[in-house]
C-alpha cells in the first residue's frame, strides 16, 4: 500500500477544499470498498479526507413526502429504517441482500454509490484492465467472463456495476444531492453512473472534488407494493449474476405504474424503460410481463462464460413482476 497523509474534516466546505486542492486525493467514508482497493495497489490516494464528522448521518421525511437518506447513514441504519422499510421496501430488500452485517453496519450510503466494480482483471494489477490502466485492453472481453455485464457494453469494458443499493435507488427515480467548489447540484441516478463507452476508467459523473451529502427518494405512494429480487451463487455475501427491483401499481388486473431496474448486467444500474413502456396499460399477466421482458433484454449480448444472463435475466423480471401481482391480490 502506497504511503498517504490522513485529514479529518469537520465540515463540508473544508472536505471538498481538501479534495480539491489534491488530484490524488479521496474522501473516505466507512471505506469498506477503498481501503481493499488501496491495499490491491488498485488506488493509490496520497491522501484520504475522512468525512465520517460531517452531519450527513440522517434519515428524514421531506416536506413534499419523500424521504432524504443522508449520505453517511450507514447501510443498516437505512434498511432498518421504519420510514424505508414501510415506504420503499424495495430498498431495504436490496441493502439486506448485500455483503455481511458486519460491513453494512460500516458502509455509507454515499460510498455505496461510488463502489468500484468486482471484474477480477479490475482486481489484479498484473492483467490488462481499461478501467484500471486505460488503454491497457479488456481481460475479461476473452478471458473468464461469467460475472460480466450484457448490457450497454463497449469494445473497452464489460465490466459491472456491483451496488444493490443503487440498483433499488433506479428504481424509485431517486436524485443524489452532492456539493463541490462550485455550490451544490442534483444528479438523478440515472444520470449518476455511466456505460463505458471509451472511457470506462469514469464509473460516475460526479466530479473528483464534489461529496456526496443526501440521497432523496421522491413521495411514490405505490412503491410500498416493491421488491427487490436477486441471483446469486450462494445465499448470503455474494454480489449478483443478476437482480431485479421492481414496483408496481395496478387498478383492476391492469397495470398503471411500473418500474423497473436491473442489477449485474451493466456497467451501471439498468432501468429497463423498453419493459415499462410495454407493460404501462397492459393486463398483469405471465404472458405480458415475459413479452416486456424479452423486449428489454432484445439488446443484451452474451461472451463466452455469461450469455446464460440473458434468459436468466428474462425469468427474473417475470418473477419479480409474478410476485409483486400476487401480493397486490393477497
């Protein structure tokens, strides 16, 4: 591990200051993802700026009826949260399915986010990796791809996004709140992360100096019928093959709101929009929700280890859809 200096920063304003005046600098937060990323010599900050001090730790109504996670509430806190759990289900499902206890009482819900993907060629800095050294190449693109991403690829990377959080977050429309030299700004999660295009070193659109404060979920009365289901190779402490979060609100045996997004296929979480506009009007059925979901996977493209995702990912949309329709007749 390379040598760095540590600064704790008592406020936002000194946080981003820190950052700015630092290319080579990194906010950390519970650092469950960047301490095992500076350990693999995968970053390599000469500073960190500890953020854990900032009054970014509540979770709270919003006067229009949403909720406000604050960015240092930790992943636990938030899925046990009574204003979560009854409101959003979806998203205390998927923090639920993530990692171990241990770590979720650790991990933020800003560092979450900004989690850098699990591709094994990321990991060893001895294999070619665009993300980690671009113009190195793809390691995975002819190697051992089984965990890799079907969905909005490029020639540079197949990497994916590994959050379950932000996954559910795609899902509600939820809208980062972030603050840097410039002020402050809001950043839908959909505009958050980024395919990789030609530059798959970039996970996200926020900038180098800007910090993460709030995560806002806007009031959405129906996603209190949600849920967020995930594939995985074992039960517990895997990252998904595939997931999906879904919410629906139905009137008679119609569907009239739907959302839906998908885990481990992309390089970031995949709101499935072809799927929805299919479904929106239609009658809940098994034959419909698999004919939407056949559309939103119609792009996917599958490598030698992992093309089994895209009919994988096909039956879990359904399931999720299935599921979520009975639950609304219970």
């Amino acid at each position: 591990m390379r040598a760095f200096t540590y600064t704790r920063a008592l406020e936002a304003g000194a946080a981003v200051g820190a950052v700015a005046d630092n290319a080579e600098a990194k906010f950390i937060g519970g650092g469950t993802n960047l301490v095992d990323l500076m350990r693999e010599e995968v970053e390599r900050p000469n500073e960190v700026v500890d953020i854990n001090r900032l009054p970014f730790s509540q979770i709270e109504e919003l006067p229009d009826g949403g909720v406000r996670l604050g960015a240092l509430a930790r992943n636990s806190h938030t899925a046990n949260h009574p204003l979560v759990r009854e409101r959003y289900p979806v998203l205390a499902q998927a923090l639920l399915s993530a990692a171990s206890p241990q770590l979720r009482n650790l991990a933020t819900n800003g560092g979450n986010l900004l989690q850098r993907t699990r591709c094994y060629y990321f990991y060893d800095v001895t294999a070619p990796c665009n993300k980690r050294e671009p113009g190195s190449g793809c390691g995975a693109l002819g190697g051992y791809n089984r965990i890799h991403a079907i969905l909005g690829t490029s020639p540079q990377c197949i990497a994916t996004h590994p959050s379950d959080m932000a996954v559910a977050l795609a899902a509600l429309d939820a809208v980062v709140q972030v603050e840097g030299p410039s002020g402050r700004r809001s950043i839908p999660i959909e505009e958050f992360h980024r395919l990789p295009g030609d530059m798959p070193e970039i996970d996200t659109n926020l900038g180098h100096d800007e910090l993460i404060t709030a995560i806002d979920l806007p009031a959405m009365p129906f996603a209190r019928n949600s849920v967020y289901l995930k594939v995985r190779d074992r039960p517990s402490f895997a990252f998904a093959l595939v997931s999906v979060a879904g919410v629906l609100e139905l009137a008679d045996s119609h569907i009239k709101s739907v959302r839906l997004a998908l885990g481990g296929v992309a390089h970031k979480p995949w709101r499935a929009h072809a799927a929805e506009e299919i479904l929106t009007g239609a009658p809940a059925s098994a034959e419909v929700f698999r004919r939407a979901a056949e559309a939103e996977l119609q792009a996917a493209v599958g490598y030698e280890y992992n093309a089994f995702k895209i009919e994988l990912a096909t039956r879990t949309i359904v399931r999720a859809l299935v599921t979520l329709t009975e639950r609304h007749f219970a």
